[in-house]
C-alpha cells in the first residue's frame, strides 16, 4: 500500500520538476491518518499523512486525485512560500497546469461514520440535555466543572448515555 503512494508522489514530483524545470525536495509519506481526511500535506515539516481506509476503499481515484492535491501542496510551498492561500491561484495552477486534475478542495469519497456513546449532562435551571462526549466526561470526572450558559449553575451528569 504504501509502496504504491510512493511511487505516485514520486510520478507526482517528476511531473512537477519537468514543468517548472527544477528539482523539489521529496517528502515523506505516511499513513498515519485517520478520520475524514484523505490526506493532509505538513508544508513545513515537508511530510504526506494519507488515510488508508480511504485508500483502500477509492485506491484508484485516490492515487490520481488525493495524492496529487497533496502534492501540489507541497510543491506550492516550495515554489511561493508561506503566504498563499492553501486552495489558491497558485496551488489551483500546480493542479490544472501540472497535474491536469480537477482543483476539487474537498473529496467524494464515502466516510463511515463510527458511533460515539454520548454522557447526558442536565442543567438543573430546565432540564436541559448536554450531550457530553467520553473525554469531555472524564474532565468531569476529574474535577473539571461545566456551567449551563443561562444560569451559570454547574451542569450535572444525569446518568443517562446515548449511542449516536
């Protein structure tokens, strides 16, 4: 798996030398992404993070488009330096120029939501439920207090928890 996105953003940064006819330092690629994202390009630390479930589920569109947006990231960066806009002129010009590629900001690919159990919180001015998540619960749990914005009171843990 990995193999194959290197040789992509390899084919990605020789399209881009041939172009603009000078050599770009090579980045290093890694899987370690998870979530929404497909991909994420640290600029400054010269880093690609892909996701690999995304990968694996759009392998085919995912080399074409996914790695080359990143890429072109990158390669904006090296080129124009810090005070670019990240989908801007010139990030828009690597893709259409260089890479031939649809500037899409965003992909298509379907996410597969993971459920999350929720900790209900009440307010004791109304009732209100807080949906609180596990993390915001352990802070709780910890000694950390949460005030209902209404009336200032501390929101309590109902005992109650839901699935979402």
């Amino acid at each position: 798996m990995l193999e194959q996105l290197n040789i992509r953003v390899e084919e990605c940064y020789q399209q881009a030398e041939s172009f603009f006819k000078r050599p770009f330092k090579r980045p290093v690629v890694s899987l370690k992404l998870r979530g929404q994202k497909a991909g994420v390009a640290h600029l400054h630390e010269n880093l690609l993070r892909f996701n690999p479930q995304l990968y694996q589920e759009n392998a085919e569109d995912f080399l074409k488009q996914t790695v080359a947006h990143e890429v072109a990231h990158l390669i904006a960066h090296q080129l124009f330096g810090d005070r670019i806009q990240a989908h801007g002129e010139e990030w828009q010009l690597i893709m259409r120029g260089v890479y031939e590629l649809p500037p899409n900001r965003c992909h298509t690919y379907e996410i597969k939501r993971r459920t999350a159990t929720r900790y209900i919180y009440k307010c004791p001015c109304d009732g209100s439920d807080f949906p609180f998540t596990a993390q915001r619960h352990r802070l709780v749990r910890q000694g950390r207090r949460y005030l209902c914005r209404s009336c200032r009171n501390t929101l309590v843990f109902s005992g109650e928890t839901r699935v979402e």
